[in-house]
C-alpha cells in the first residue's frame, strides 16, 4: 500500500505541533503513525493509555473509552489542545459519553491512508477556531463588565456629586487621562470606594 504524503502546505503547520498518541498499537496503527511521522511533527506513542493524558500536547489522539473524559488534562469545555479521537473497530460506542469528551474530530478504525493525518489537520483547524472564540467571548465579558462599571460609576457620581451624566463621564476620562489608565480602571475604583464618596 503506498503511503499517502500530506499537501506541501500541511509539514510547516504540522511540524510546530506536539502530538501525543494513545492508541493500541497494531500493524495498521503503526502505518498511520508512520504516516504521521512523515508530517515532522513531534510524535508521542503512549501505550497503555496514563491515567491523565500529558498536558504539554498541542494534539491528543486517543483511542475512544468510555472514561476518556476522566482521562484529559482539562476541564471539559476548555481544552488545552486538540482532541481526535478514534473510534475502535466492532465496539459500541456510548456517543453520550463520546459527545461529553468535546472531541475536535472523530475517525473510525481501521484508518484508510491519509485519515490520520486529515483528523489531525481538522481536529487542530476546529481547536485553534474554539480558542479564537473563547478569547472573543472573554474579550466581551470584559467589555460588558467595564461598561457596566462606568454606569454605575456615574450613576455614584450623579447621585452625590451632583453632577449630570455627561460631567460625571467628563470627570472619569479626565481622571483616566491624567493617570494614564483606562477609564473602566477609574470606574472600577470609584466603585469600589463608593462608601468614601460623600
């Protein structure tokens, strides 16, 4: 059987990765993980499968056991890498237990030529659009929380110093540019020292 070679752009994307195998190893097993190798990418077969998978992995690729999500180094819905996993040959599958691991991608044993490396490049493509979104919704939340801050912020200096919306928004950006801080900064403060404000 010839081996199936990766696209010329896939070896620079792939050889930066750390790729962390845990599957029963068998002749079919050992051709794909060949196959991988041929990507440059940093490769770990580990066998039998550790209780916690390493947690330095930019790729996991495990063997599917009912207790998988036991097994990984992250909390379920914040992964810290890649997660592929692979579907054993004549075995049910709980797809329960299977969903509630988060897997990036799936491929079933026995893997065609090429499967591997295509659930790698698909399960790392989708991780990497997860952490983008992640940082997008922690960017949001931290942007709700300031706006939040600098309404109540004003709303403290309305009601006890008297002044109107737009004087109380002037007084905190003048604050914030004279201290060289974001404005949220200075509404967090005057928030959080509301009980000194007479």
């Amino acid at each position: 059987m010839a081996a199936t070679r990766p696209p010329d752009l896939l070896p620079r994307e792939l050889a930066r990765l750390r790729v962390v195998v845990a599957v029963p190893p068998d002749e079919a097993m050992r051709e794909a993980i060949r196959e991988l190798q041929r990507t440059r990418a940093e490769l770990h077969h580990v066998w039998p499968m550790p209780a916690r998978l390493p947690a330095d992995a930019d790729v996991l690729v495990c063997s599917y056991e009912e207790r998988l999500a036991e097994r990984l180094p992250w909390t379920i819905g914040r992964p810290s890498a890649a997660l592929v996993v692979l579907l054993p040959p004549g075995r049910p599958v709980d797809y329960r237990r299977l969903r509630d691991t988060a897997p990036h991608a799936v491929a079933a044993r026995p893997l065609p030529p090429g499967a591997l490396t295509a659930a790698l490049v698909t399960g790392h493509s989708a991780f990497r659009y997860e952490q983008r979104l992640h940082q997008r919704i922690d960017g949001l939340d931290e942007t709700v929380k300031a706006l939040r801050s600098i309404e109540r912020a004003k709303a403290l200096l309305m009601e006890r110093r008297q002044m109107s919306e737009e004087e109380a928004w002037r007084h905190m950006r003048d604050m914030a540019m004279r201290l060289r801080v974001p404005v949220a900064k200075v509404a967090a403060t005057l928030v959080d020292s509301a009980p000194l404000l007479k």
